[in-house]
C-alpha cells in the first residue's frame, strides 16, 4: 500500500492530507458493548485504519438518518441506524490521524474522498516514501489526473476521425488540451397522426460538436459542425458490443431501436 498522489491543505499551522493509494484494505467490524469498532490490518497484522462508532441511547440522526451497512469480522453483514456516531478511531488502537483517502478507481468514479483513521507512524513511512519521489498537487490537479489514467478511444465517424477522446465507461475529453468536454445532447422528436395529434415522441441521444480543423492552404482553418447519432459514432469507435454500449453511456432506449428511414433524419 503506497500513496500515488497527494494534495495538502494547510490552514493556521495544521497540514490536512487527501491522498490517492493504490490500495486499501477493506476495514471490517466488531461489536464491543453497544459500540462498533472497525479496523484495517497489514500483512503484520498491525492495525492500519481504524473506525469507532459509538452508540448513544438519546440521540438520532447519526449519518443524516441514513442506514449504515457493515460488513463484520466473521464476513457478515450488520446495518445500523440513526444511533451510532462517528467517534474517530479507537482510541485502544493507538495513535492515529484523519485524512482524506481514496484509490484511483474511487476517485474516477466521484472525486470525493472519504475521511479515514490512519495508524500516524505508518503514515509517516508513507509520506517518506512519497515525498523521496514524488510532489505535492493541487486539489484539481489530481482529478485531471485520475481523469485521463482511464482507456481511451479516439472518436470517429464513418471514417472521420474527430479530435474527441472517449472512455471506456462513458467520458468525453478534447483530444488536445485534455479538458473534460459533454459533446452531446438529448433530443425530443415527436410524430403526428394527419388530425394533428402526438403520435410518437422519441427521445434520442445526439452527438453534437463544433471544432475547427487545419487545412494545407488558405484560409488554412475551417469551422467544422458533427451532428449525428450518438450510438452510431459510439459503434464505429469502441470495441464493445452495442448492448454494453447502451449500459455503461446510459443512452435512451429510442437511441437503439431500428427505425424506418426519415424517423430520426440526422443519422
């Protein structure tokens, strides 16, 4: 276990850590009286992470109501509610700090990390490892970061290569400066029966983006509009089934049925 990125935010003197790690190990509970004491241990068994969630019979509300699900030492499952709070680590455990944690598949998914107890000499190890190879990074830095370790594909369409980057579970990047981009829209058609009533409404997802492309002579530059069927430049740029395709971009199911000719006129 390593830390890969790290941001710290100093404020009056106090340093606060948010770090990206390789990996981290699952913590898991006991019941000790009324409480719940999780932990994390190495390959030594020393505790790493520690968590204590303290039960107090007058209050509610613990969480913001919500239920807690805690996998136990024994493998099983125990929910709470409303009565047990976080009481920051156990204090048998040793001496421990709060940081901000995550792993890089964490962070791709929401860039929010999560507050944990770590054991502060095995941190210190980590920050020596750390610091003898690598800096600190802003906040933002580090999403940009994780953002661009996914796979991507370049976007292309019936041939055309389009300077769009696209990942393998749904995200948009301009090929060039690597900014985040939403190069998409959802769009409402609706068909009429001759008495001038609804007679079908589609919604369907469009692939929509203006770019300029370089040429070899004057003006040297053109304005280039894309606007065609999402899907379709989704199926002609990844390497995945359209079943798989639908799932993980979220695409209206109108996007992948097969209509007559006309229906959808900017396919």
């Amino acid at each position: 276990m390593k830390i890969l990125k790290m941001y710290v935010a100093r404020k009056y003197g106090n340093a606060h850590y948010y770090c990206m790690f390789d990996e981290i190990p699952e913590v898991t509970y006991e019941k000790i009286g009324l409480d719940y004491v999780g932990s994390a241990v190495d390959e030594n068994g020393n505790v790493i992470f520690s968590e204590h969630l303290g039960h107090e019979s007058f209050s509610k509300g613990a969480f913001g109501g919500r239920e807690l699900t805690l996998t136990m030492k024994d493998g099983s499952k125990t929910k709470i509610k409303d009565q047990w709070w976080d009481w920051g680590h156990y204090k048998k455990h040793g001496k421990f700090i709060s940081i901000g944690a995550g792993t890089l598949e964490d962070l791709q998914r929401c860039y929010v990390y999560c507050g944990m107890n770590i054991n502060a000499d095995t941190f210190q190890l980590m920050l020596d490892d750390y610091y003898s190879r690598e800096k600190e990074y802003e906040y933002y830095e580090i999403e940009k970061w994780a953002f661009m370790q996914k796979k991507w594909y370049r976007l292309q369409i019936d041939g055309k290569k389009l300077p769009i980057m696209v990942s393998e579970n749904g995200d948009f990047a301009n090929m060039y400066t690597k900014e985040k981009i939403y190069p998409y829209e959802k769009r409402v058609i609706t068909k009429y029966r001759n008495t001038g009533k609804t007679d079908k409404v589609f919604y369907v997802d469009v692939l929509k983006y203006d770019y300029e492309e370089e040429l070899n002579e004057p003006p040297y530059k053109r304005k280039v509009r894309i606007e065609c069927s999402l899907l379709k430049a989704l199926k002609q740029s990844l390497p995945f089934p359209e079943e798989l395709i639908v799932e993980r971009f979220k695409l209206h199911p109108a996007t992948h049925k097969v209509w007559k000719k006309g229906d959808i006129p900017f396919c």
